[in-house]
C-alpha cells in the first residue's frame, strides 16, 4: 500500500506541529518515499547483502539484538520473502527476553541464544556485562521503535503484539537501572544506552499509555539535555562506535511524540555533534582522529565503526570512506548490522547537519587546530581537556583528564586512547600508522600541537590519593615490510615508515626503556615501548613527562599490488 502522495508531501516536510502521538509511516516502505538519498540507498543495500550472505534463521550470528536490526532492514527492503523472515525474526526475539521481574536484569534480550541465562539456578554468575548485558533490552527497542512505528502493517498481529509487550518490559527494566547503585553503571553521562532510553521511554510509554514511563522519559531526557549543555558535548567523546550509536539514538526522535524533549532538542544536538565530527574527522586520512574516549581500532578502514558508516552514508561509497573494503568479515564488523536503519533514519538525522560539516566530511577544508571539553560525573569533577591538531596525512590529539579510576569511565584501559598519533604510513592496506599512549594513570595532560604531544602526569587536584603510575607506554603500529629491532628508540630517535619520531622529556630521560612485540590491543598486534621510572620524578613543580615529536617524511611505496 502506498501513502496518498500529499500525505507523503506533509510527512517529508515534518508537518507535524499538533500531533502528540507517533508519526506513522504505515506504507512507507518504499526507500524514495522514505528520503533516502542515493548514497544512502546504496550503503543500505550494501549492509542488507552482507547481511543476506550471513544469515540462518533462527538468529542473525546467534544474537537477537542484531537480529532485530536486520528485521528492520529486511521490512524496510521488503522484497520476496523478507517480511515472513523478518516477522519469524521477531517471533524468536521475544523468546529470548528475562522475564523475571525479581531478577537485576529483567527486560533485557539473552546476548547469544547459544549460552545460558544468567539468574535464578544459573551455574553462571550474575555479573553486568558479562553473564547478561542489560543494554540489549535498549538495543533491541531501538529497532523496535521503527518496526512498530513504520513498518507494522507488514507484522502479523500476534507479532506486533509480542513485540510491544517485549518493549514494554524492556524498558521497565532498563528503569531498574541506577548508575551506582549495584554493579549499574548508567549514568546521565553514559551517553550511548542513556539516549537508547530516553527515546526508548518515550516512545514505548506513549504507544502504550504509560504515564509514569512517559514521565521518566522526560526526566531522563532533561538530564541528558542538561548534561550536554555544560560544555555542548557528549560524555562519551569522539568515539568511533559509540557517537554512532549516540547519533542513532538521537535520530528517533523522528518517532515520537512531538511534545517530548528528545523530539524538541535532538535536531541541535545532532547539528552540535556532527559540527565536532567535522572537525576531528581527517578526510585525508578516511579516518576520525584521536583520543578517542572508547575504540575498538585506531583507524576506521581497519575496524567497523558506527560512526563510520554515518559518515560514508553522507560522502558515498564511491571513493575512500571510513569503513574497511570489503567489509564483511572486517575487524568489529558485526556491529554493521545497523547500517540498514541508521541509512533508513539518515534523512531526519542529514537534515540537521550543516552544509559546512557535510563539506568538511568530503574534504580536508585546512589544516586546523580544535579544542573541546566535556565531563563525566561521577568519574570526574572538572571538565576534560581535548586538543587536535587535523593536517594534511596525519592527525594528532591528547585530552587532560582527571579521573578517580585507571582506564577511563569505562574502566578499560585498551579501549580508552587518551593521546594518540595517526599518519599516512603509505599505501600498504594496513591504514594508518599509530602511536597511542596506553593509560595507565587516572590523571593526565595530553596535549597536541602541530610537531608533538607531550604526555605528562600531573599530581590529581581531585582525588589526591589515588595511586598512581611509574611507567608510561607508548603503543606503536607495526607497518607491513618494516620494523624495528630491540635497540629502537635507544637514542630517542626511530624513522618509522612515513613519519620521523623524536621522544624527549624526564620519563625518557631517566626511566628504563623496554620494547616488546606479540601482544595485541584491539585485535592488532603493535609494539610496546615502555618507560619506568623513578618516584622522584614528580617533585616541586616538575611531573614525569614525555613528548613525541615527529617530522613526517615521503609515505614509502610498497611491492604490493593493491588496486
Ligand atoms: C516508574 O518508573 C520508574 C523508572 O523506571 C520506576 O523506578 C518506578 O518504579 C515506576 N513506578 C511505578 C509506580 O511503576
Ligand atoms: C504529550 O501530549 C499527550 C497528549 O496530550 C500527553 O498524554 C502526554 O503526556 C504528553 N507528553 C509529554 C511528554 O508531555
Ligand atoms: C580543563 O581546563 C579548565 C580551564 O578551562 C581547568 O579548570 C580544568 O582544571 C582543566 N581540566 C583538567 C582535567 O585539567
Ligand atoms: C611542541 O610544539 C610546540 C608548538 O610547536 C613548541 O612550542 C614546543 O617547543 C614543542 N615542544 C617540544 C618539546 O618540542
Ligand atoms: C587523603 O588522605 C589523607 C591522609 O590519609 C586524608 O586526610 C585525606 O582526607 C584524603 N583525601 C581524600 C580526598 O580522600
Ligand atoms: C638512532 O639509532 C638509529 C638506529 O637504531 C639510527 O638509524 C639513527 O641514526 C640514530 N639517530 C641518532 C640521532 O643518532
Ligand atoms: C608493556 O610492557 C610493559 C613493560 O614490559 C609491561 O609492564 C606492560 O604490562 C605491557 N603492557 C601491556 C598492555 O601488556
Ligand atoms: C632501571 O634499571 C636499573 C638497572 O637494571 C635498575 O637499577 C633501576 O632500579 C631501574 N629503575 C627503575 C625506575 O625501574
């Protein structure tokens, strides 16, 4: 069934001022009737054949979350037998949900249908992000959002049913939450599950008349709002995956209520967001410069990010964009699963970008400089620091934080890059080289000029007692066809491929050098040069520091045959 085409016209222009419930899109399965532009159209159907390719019944790779994004895809496309599939998809979701109400977890989606439950008489422990992960209940709802709002005519009405009942107690659940309380992290600040909920509150309790989850929706939502206006920044900063997964969240504000926060404030967010995107983003490189506040990767083209497949669903596939090629099987490609309905969702989410940023996305407009800050209470009191330097074939970046635990807000020091160094180490189709500093400290300053970052440890002005580090690391790409032997850096200096690398400062000065090679980080094997030194580095005035400091030299050509 098709809409009526003045319908269509006032659904594209958004006139919908008075209405108080969901847009409803019934019947606009069509892709053009959905907006989307042809970049768009052929990223969507690009991730739907990965997709095809990968999928058995009953589950997408064994996850219903996943599963849930492809039936939306699947209900979009709606070709041959998609729906049937799609509806047999949600029918196996809902089986998987706790549907205990005693249990920490309750509302959330089993993680793989393949393990066990954790809870009641489970031999596994109930342990938060490893037994059971309460963020599926908000990943699962997300799609659910759009599958109910648009694309319900193609439901059988068992099906729709169970699917808003299996909404409705996830997001009873996720209000279970507290950050702090138990092992529950979700804080206002935990920006990514926390816009899931604020949409997800919103929409459920309108579709289903919950005033007191529609309450809490909007209380939630406030605080977001709130949070993000300190310092017009996410909590969770420049972070490859998880700005995608924030922008997403943000962009379904499409669906709801049009008197509710979210649908009022998410536009100028959105335009916020992706105005910083643009900065920090080095189309010379394909790739979002760091510190990144959590990474599963260091360059873009070598792992799937979320955020990456935004970008290239506004740049195009056409030349380089900031996802490996090919991406089916790429380094952290499941999460691709999204791409469908973040392309479904790109139009709402494309018209708040300006026309400065979407330029700035397609080419290096200058070499620049960019600060920002941003905070993340309870893990810190004053704003962190961000500095980046963006130039042609190498980006550099540090952020000054001071934090009550090692490793970042999300107490995972390999995905948490507070300094890091990204250049053009040739065509080699390893991407770019990298040197990432490994936090081992809670309290840092990383600053970036346009020749060198200098890592330092400043005693905590906040939580002075904390223990701190004796040693600083240095993580270093290793580049196919070269590398360094043991003594490497032993006079300070190296010629990586590329870029000229000279490490001064006390911690270099006095620490003891160590070089290692064979463990990875994110699934990359690197090189760890690490300095320990001693205690009485910090004294009077002076703190351990080290800068690194480059000179970039002609990327080598490689005997590889790439094209
Ligand atoms: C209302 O929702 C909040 C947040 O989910 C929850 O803590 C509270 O128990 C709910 N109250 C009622 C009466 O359901
Ligand atoms: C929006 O309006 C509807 C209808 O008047 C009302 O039921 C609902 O509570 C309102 N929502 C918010 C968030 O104010
Ligand atoms: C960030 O800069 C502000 C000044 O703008 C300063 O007050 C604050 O202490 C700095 N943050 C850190 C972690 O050093
Ligand atoms: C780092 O770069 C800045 C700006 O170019 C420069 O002033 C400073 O001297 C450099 N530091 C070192 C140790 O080279
Ligand atoms: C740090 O330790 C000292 C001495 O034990 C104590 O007096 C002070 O209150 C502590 N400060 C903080 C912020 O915990
Ligand atoms: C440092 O050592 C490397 C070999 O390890 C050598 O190539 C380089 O020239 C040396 N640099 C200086 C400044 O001595
Ligand atoms: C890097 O090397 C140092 C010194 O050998 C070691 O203490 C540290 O654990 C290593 N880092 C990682 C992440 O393995
Ligand atoms: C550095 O190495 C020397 C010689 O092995 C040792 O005596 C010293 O304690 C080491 N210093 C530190 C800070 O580890």
């Amino acid at each position: 069934m098709r809409l009526a085409p003045i319908l269509i016209a006032i659904l594209a222009a958004g006139i919908s001022q008075g209405a108080s419930v969901p847009r409803n899109n019934d019947g606009g399965s069509d892709l053009d009737i959905a907006g989307l532009s042809a970049n768009n159209k052929e990223l969507f159907e690009y991730g739907m054949t990965i997709m095809d390719n990968n999928f058995g019944l009953p589950f997408l790779w064994g996850t219903p979350k996943l599963s849930s994004w492809y039936a939306v895809g699947l209900l979009a496309r709606n070709k041959g037998n998609d729906a049937e599939i799609a509806n047999k998809l949600l029918a196996n979701i809902v089986t998987t949900q706790y549907t205990d109400p005693s249990f920490v977890g309750y509302g959330t989606f089993i993680g793989d249908y393949r393990r066990i439950y954790a809870g009641g008489d489970s031999p596994w422990a109930t342990k938060e992000y490893t037994s059971y992960d309460p963020n599926n209940a908000l990943f699962v709802t997300i799609a659910g959002i759009i599958i109910d709002s648009q694309f319900s005519h193609l439901l059988d009405a068992t099906v729709r049913a169970n699917l808003r009942k299996a909404m409705h107690t996830a997001v009873v659940g996720d209000g279970y939450r507290v950050g702090g309380v138990g092992e529950d992290n979700l804080y206002v600040a935990y920006s990514n599950p926390w816009y899931m909920r604020c949409a997800s509150a919103a929409y459920v309790g309108s579709i289903t008349g919950d005033a007191n989850m529609t309450y809490w929706g909007e209380k939630w939502a406030q605080e977001a709002v709130d949070l993000f206006d300190e310092y017009g920044t996410l909590s969770e900063f420049n972070g490859g995956t998880y700005a995608g997964v924030t922008l997403f969240a943000m962009s379904l504000a499409q669906y709801l209520p049009t008197n509710t926060t979210l649908y009022k404030h998410a536009p100028r967010l959105m335009s916020a967001i992706w105005d910083q995107v643009a900065e920090t983003y080095n189309p010379s490189l394909t790739t979002l410069s760091g510190p990144w506040d959590r990474t599963y990767g260091f360059d873009l083209t070598q792992y799937y990010g979320i955020l990456g497949s935004a970008i290239t669903g506004i740049i195009g596939m056409s030349g380089s964009h900031p996802m490996p090629k090919p991406l089916d099987g790429a380094e952290h490609y499941t999460d691709m699963a999204i791409i469908p309905m973040q392309m479904l969702t790109a139009p709402y989410m494309e018209s708040a970008i300006s026309s400065s940023a979407k330029s700035k996305l397609n080419n290096l407009y200058a070499d620049h400089y960019y600060t920002a800050q941003s905070i993340y209470p309870p893990y810190e009191k004053r704003p962190r620091n961000y500095t980046f330097w963006v130039e042609d074939g190498l980006s550099a970046g540090g952020v000054e934080f001071d934090e009550n635990v090692v490793g970042g807000p999300s107490i995972n020091q390999p995905s948490f890059s507070p300094g890091v160094v990204l250049w053009d180490a040739g065509k080699n189709g390893a991407g770019a080289g990298w040197i990432s500093y490994y936090p081992t400290n809670p309290s840092c300053s990383i600053i970036a000029t346009s020749s060198n970052l200098t890592i330092r440890y400043p005693p905590s002005l906040d939580y002075p007692n904390i223990t701190t580090s004796n040693s600083l690391q240095l993580s270093i790409a290793s580049q196919p066809d070269f590398q360094l032997g043991k003594t490497a850096f032993s006079n300070h200096t190296a010629s990586l491929p590329g870029l000229d690398v000279t490490l001064s400062g006390n911690v270099v000065e006095q620490g003891n050098r160590s070089l290692t090679y064979g463990a990875t980080i994110n699934d990359l094997y690197y090189y760890n040069l690490t300095y320990t030194f001693p205690g009485n580095l910090q004294s009077g005035a002076a703190v351990p520091e080290l800068v690194i400091s480059w000179k970039k030299t002609a990327p080598p050509s490689y005997n590889l045959i790439l094209q």
